[in-house]
C-alpha cells in the first residue's frame, strides 16, 4: 500500500471518524424527519435542502476515503456494505429534481447507512441474513397453511362476509389480519359467527395452528440461529477453555514424542 493508502485505511478505521460520521448520519435523519412537517418545510426548506447537500458531499468523501484506504477496489466492492454504501450515495448524485419522491425515498435510505456503520448493528443484521436459508421451510409450510385455509374461507364465507372472504386474495389479507391477532375476534369472527355459528372451528384452528405452532416456530428458528451466529463470532468462555486445553494436550503430545525420540 502507498502512503495515500495507508492514511486513508487509518482515517477510514479511526473510531474518531467513524462516530463523525454516525452523528453526521443522525443529524441528516433528523433533517429529513423535519422536512415531512409542512411548516418547517416552508419556512427552512432551502437551508435544508443546503445541510442536506453538504452532507451528501460529505459522504461522497467518506466513500472517496474508504475506496482508497481498501487493498484493492475489487476488495472494496467485494463487501457487501461497502457496495451498498457505495448505491446509496451514489444514488443522491445521479437522480435529477424531476424525481422529486423517488429522490426523497432515497435519501431515507440513508438513514440505513447507520446499520453498515455501527458494528452490533451490522452483526446482528448478518446475522439475521444467514438465517433465510433455514427459513425457507417454514415460509414454504406456512404459504401452504395460509393458501389452504384461504381456499376454504373463501368457499365457506364468501356470501356472509364477502368484504372479507369475498375472493382469494381477500381471504389471504383476512387471514393475515387473523394471524397478527389484531381485532380478529370482534372484528372478523363475531359477525360470520353470528351468521353461521359453526365457523369458529375454522377460526379457533387457524389460530391455534397459525400463530401458536407456525409462527413460534419461525421466531425459533430465527433466534436459533442468530445465537449459532454471534456465537461463531464470539466464541462463549467454554469454547476458549476448551480451545486452550487442546493447545495444552498438543504441546504434552510433542513433548513426549521429543522424550521417545
């Protein structure tokens, strides 16, 4: 690496620059956190929209910083953070003022630049992430669970509450509904029960399946392995003793060979 490199890594690593950086994150979210009041928007708008291209620029350097402070730039955008740094401001520069929303939504998307920053947050997102592989069961068993129960809410309901179990994808909405346990008693079960008061069997299973068995098993699975993998990256003080143990019985391996020998 040239000196260029050398200093750029350093700063890019410093935890100086790096909490300047979180703040400068917070500052701009809560600018655009202002802009969405009407009042404050009219009255400062310009010297937002001023703050906010500052900042932009601002990361645009930080980025420059970090490109040049990596080993290489295939290292750079080999990181999926980094690449995803990398869209995000670059995104702010290439879109023009006729996409006034699209424009908006991305610089909220900023804000999520927060999660490659901080360390626990980006863990626990990567974490997160190396769990939809084993998810994919369970999402499978549940589309099923929701897709049956869809077909027979809609042939069994459709003319008592055809709001809710009118089509297909009404029921599916419905059962979504059901299954977050939000008003689904007093608001949907209650007025097809007072109709056809041999429907809480479909209800009661559903709930009972659904949200007890299918859904706890999904939070399982993703609280399984979001421990499997912050243990993979902080080994627990049993797996350093046991580590240190193995390091000690080679040692007394080698020193009994030397005693043979």
């Amino acid at each position: 690496m040239t000196a260029i490199q050398q200093r750029c890594s350093a700063l890019s690593n410093s935890p100086v620059f790096m909490n300047i950086i979180i703040s400068l994150i917070i500052i701009n979210a809560i600018l655009i956190g202002l802009e969405t009041y009407p009042q404050i928007a009219n009255t400062y708008g310009h010297w937002l929209m001023i703050i906010d291209a500052t900042l932009l620029w601002i990361f645009t350097v930080e980025i420059v910083i970090r490109l040049i402070g990596s080993t290489s730039i295939k290292a750079f955008f080999t990181d999926p953070w980094s690449v995803f740094d990398f869209v995000i401001v670059l995104s702010g520069h290439l879109l023009v003022g006729s996409y006034v929303t699209v424009l908006r939504i991305l610089r909220v998307l900023r804000v999520l630049r927060a999660i490659s920053i901080i360390p626990s947050l980006r863990k626990m997102v990567n974490a997160l992430l190396l769990t939809i592989p084993s998810m994919g069961t369970i999402l499978l068993l549940l589309g099923l669970f929701f897709y049956v129960y869809g077909v027979i809410g809609t042939l069994l309901y459709h003319s008592i509450a055809p709001e809710y179990f009118g089509t297909l994808h009404q029921s599916l909405l419905t059962l979504f509904q059901v299954i977050t346990l939000e008003s689904w008693a007093s608001g949907v079960m209650r007025p097809i029960l007072a109709e056809d008061p041999s429907s809480w069997w479909y209800f009661v299973t559903f709930i009972l399946i659904g949200a007890f068995v299918i859904v706890n098993l999904f939070v399982g699975v993703v609280v399984n392995n979001v421990e499997e993998a912050n243990r993979e990256e902080s080994p627990s003080p049993t797996d350093i003793k046991l580590a240190e143990l193995q390091e000690e019985l080679a040692e007394i391996k080698q020193l009994l060979r030397k005693q043979k020998d």
